[in-house]
C-alpha cells in the first residue's frame, strides 16, 4: 500500500510540474514574468508534496501510541488486570495473529480464545488509521495544488520561494548533521561517567591489568575486575604504528611515481587499481591476514628459529619456533594495505594540485626531477600530505576486524611486534556483544574507551588543522 501511494505521489508531483509550467506560460502571455515557467513548475511541486510529506510524517510518527491506546481502551476486563508486560506481550501476540502470523504457545483459557477476536481489532484499527494517513496526505497533497494554481501569475516570486525550500532543507540537514555529532557525544559522555563513577579515571588511563570480566555473585572468582586500559592503548599504537610503517611509504612513493613519473597510459591503469583496495571488505583483509599472510610469517619465523636453535643465539630461536599465526605484525602489515590507497590516492590528488609554475621555475634552474620533487613539490604538499597520512592514522586506530581476526583478544603490555594483542575498538565490540546489562562497569568500559578514541581522534583532526594553517601559507 505504501508503495502505490509513493508511485501516486510521483505521479501527482509531474503533474504539478507540468501543470505549473504550463500555467506559467499561459497566464504570462505577453507580460514578462518574475521567474522562469520551470521555476513555477518546482514551485507546484513544493506546493503539493510540502503538506502531503508533513501529514505523512506525522502520521507515521502519532500511528503507533494512537493505536496502542485505543487497543487498551477497548481490550477486555480480564486482559486489562494482566501485569503491564503480559499485557504488552498479549497485544502484541493480537497483533501477530490479526496479521496472519502464529500466536505464541504461552496462553491458556481465556486468553487463547480473546486472541483471534483481539487480533482482527487489532488489524482493523491498524488498517484504519493507515488508511486515514494516506487519504489525509493525498487530501493535503489536493489543496496543496490547488492553492499554488491560484497563485501562480507574472508577479509570482516563484524563484525566491523555490531557493528558500532548498535552503530550508540544506539548513535542516546540516542541523541533522550537526545534532547526531552532539547525541553522540552526550551518549559517550553520559555513559562515560557513570563508568567512571565506578572506576577511578587514574586506574583506567594508568592501570595496566585489563580484566573487565565482573562475577555475578561476590563470592566468585573473578569478583572484581581491572580496567587498566594501557595495555590497549598500547595495543592499538603498536598496530597503528606498523601499519603506517607500511602505508606511508609505499603510499606516497606511489603517489609521487604516478604524479611524476608514471605515463599518461601507466596513470591510468595504476591509479584505479589503488583505489580498488580502498574498496575491499576489511572482513576480507581479515580472512587473507588469518589465512594467507599469518601462516606465511609463522613459517618465515619458526624456520628463522630452527636455525638459530643450538647456536649462541639458542634463546630467540626458541622463542621464534614458538611464534603463531596471531600476533600484531599480521595485523599491521595487512592493515598497512588496506591504507595504501588513502596514502597513496589523497596525495596524488594533492601533488597534481600544486601548480605547474613551482615545477617549471625548478627546471628552469637547472635542478633535476628528483629534486624538484625533494625539495619543491613536497614541501608545497606537505599540509595535504599531512592530512592523508593523519587520516590514514584515525583509519588504523579505528579498525576492527582485521586486529580480531590476526591479532587475538589477549590484552599485553608489549611492544612486541610477534605477540598477540588487542585495540581499543576490539574490546569495545567485545564488551557489546551479546546481553549486556547497562549497569555494570564491564559494560559502560565500553563508552569510556569509546570517550578516549573519540578525544584521540579529535586531537589529530586538530594537529592536521594546525600543520595546514601553518604551511599553507607559504604556498598560496
């Protein structure tokens, strides 16, 4: 049913167009008018889907309490002295079987007998209030129309009206837009507290046991937990800094060779190849770090190891043969590719931005290409190349996937490249996983690491500002 309204509005709304058009030209006949005949058009447009959409809107939004209410007032005593969530959970049961559906196997006499009878109420009032919305909507859309065809006329400002409406609703996507940024925080920051009403702040930025597992019972193990969050943070700066120590070098050497040097044909082939690493699923970069390149290093290592065993370095071979599939240098280096092309695409746009004149005046002093890359063409990129790689660092920090699967979940204070570790974000999906009870700190652990990523992550947006206004002035 939704459907053919949408379609029948579609409809109606070309209609209107032409219709205003046409109107447009036949009352400006010999008369200049105000606005364009297409500009009237868009405006009938306006005029019959404004209200429609409102009506629409409001009665998708006030259908479901209004429902609700006249199916309480007019259910049955003995339904009516049921506690509030079996009384919920019968409605909702009506509901099912007034839709066709199958009533659950939880109700006895007389509740199984007032199912069929609640259930085609239930329909009837849903039906009916669908209905109501649409006709209200279609009678809106109606006089909407004809309204804007009484207006429309030489002197009408059809213009005007038209770029005020697409400025009322970029102004109210931007509202949107700037709304979700604030709920968004306050979720992050309520919660946050009521963690750290819980935990001490000192114990969770310094502490360096990560244990958020909290028994149900006092008398259990595990009773308390530890919510040191450094061995997390360390974690994630591990990997962050391996996977940068991968893409930031192929990435901009790569964007320098295909700005530079690369040919026309070349560009063209390479470029989009980048780019379509950008695109693969990071579940995908998960299967080929677990099974392809963490098997490979595993080998690479134990086999290091095996040589090593029974000489002066006896130790680390036996550490070496002991090294498995998972540990953070998997994950760094496959996370590493996947950021290539934010490196290597971001800063080929920027080096082609900067003007050819910079490049011409260095050959015309006689310096070679290598150096005008050196010392021309980066420093004059430098703010956006700042700004690719700081996006590569937020892109790194907030992975997920790829640490879970080639990383492990154990939580170590370590620098170690060849020991499993874990991030920020694995352990925030970790501790939303399944049921949760939002009233223990094992759970609210999550919003206090999901606060810390956030401010992280606001300071490298602020250092990449600062890089730009400080170098770009040099260049403009």
């Amino acid at each position: 049913m939704t459907w053919i309204f949408l379609i029948f509005m579609a409809v109606f709304a070309v209609l209107s167009y032409l219709g205003g058009r046409r109107l447009a030209v036949r009352r400006s006949h010999g008369v200049k008018p105000h606005s364009r005949p297409g500009q009237h058009g868009l405006y009938a447009v306006i005029g019959v889907l404004a209200p429609a959409m409102a009506i629409l809107i409001l009665a998708s939004v006030f259908s479901a309490p209004i429902e609700r209410h006249l199916m309480a007032a007019g259910s049955p005593e003995v339904v009516e002295q049921l506690e509030p969530f079996r009384r919920q959970a019968f409605m909702a049961d009506a509901r099912r079987v007034g839709d066709g559906g199958q009533a659950l196997q939880i109700w006895a006499a007389p509740y199984a007998e007032l199912l069929p009878t609640e259930g085609r109420r239930a329909h009837n009032i849903h039906a009916l209030l669908q209905w109501g919305g649409l006709t209200a909507s279609v009678i809106a859309a109606i006089l909407g129309g004809l309204f804007v065809f009484l207006r429309i006329r030489p002197d009408l400002r059809a213009r005007n009206a038209v770029e005020a409406w697409v400025v009322g609703i970029l102004f109210a996507c931007a509202t949107v837009a700037v709304l979700t940024t604030v709920g968004i925080i306050f979720s992050l920051v309520y919660d946050s507290l009521r963690f750290f009403g819980m935990v001490s702040p000192l114990e969770f930025l310094f502490g360096t046991q990560w244990s958020p597992q909290i028994a149900i019972r006092a008398d259990q193990v595990g009773s308390s937990g530890a919510f040191g969050a450094v061995p997390l943070f360390a974690g994630t700066f591990l990997i962050m800094l391996i996977a940068m120590a991968v893409a930031a070098p192929v990435g901009l050497f790569s964007a320098i060779y295909l700005s530079e040097y690369a040919s026309k044909t070349t560009r063209a082939v390479v470029k989009p190849l980048l780019e379509v690493l950008a695109g693969v699923p990071t579940v995908v970069y998960g299967f080929f770090a677990a099974l392809t390149v963490g098997p490979a290093l595993r080998v690479f290592f134990n086999t290091i190891g095996s040589w090593l065993v029974g000489g002066p370095l006896d130790g680390l071979g036996q550490y070496l043969m002991l090294v498995q599939n998972q540990m953070a240098l998997v994950a760094g280096c496959v996370m590493g590719i996947m950021l290539i092309p934010f490196v290597s695409s971001l800063s080929d746009d920027i080096m082609n931005a900067v003007p050819q004149s910079l490049r011409d005046g260095s050959y015309a002093m006689g310096a070679t290409k290598s150096e005008t890359v050196k010392k021309v063409l980066l420093p004059a990129a430098l703010p956006g190349i700042a700004g690719a790689l700081l996006l590569a660092v937020s892109r790194a920090i907030g992975e997920t996937m790829i640490v879970t699967m080639a990383a492990g979940l154990a939580a170590k204070l370590t620098l170690n490249p060849l020991e499993t570790v874990t991030t920020v974000t694995v352990q925030i999906v970790t501790l939303l996983t399944g049921d949760q009870e939002f009233n223990s700190p094992k759970t609210l652990a999550a919003f206090g690491l999901g606060l810390t990523l956030f401010v992280v992550t606001l300071i490298l947006n602020i250092v990449a500002m600062r890089i730009v206004a400080t170098y770009r002035e040099q260049y403009d």
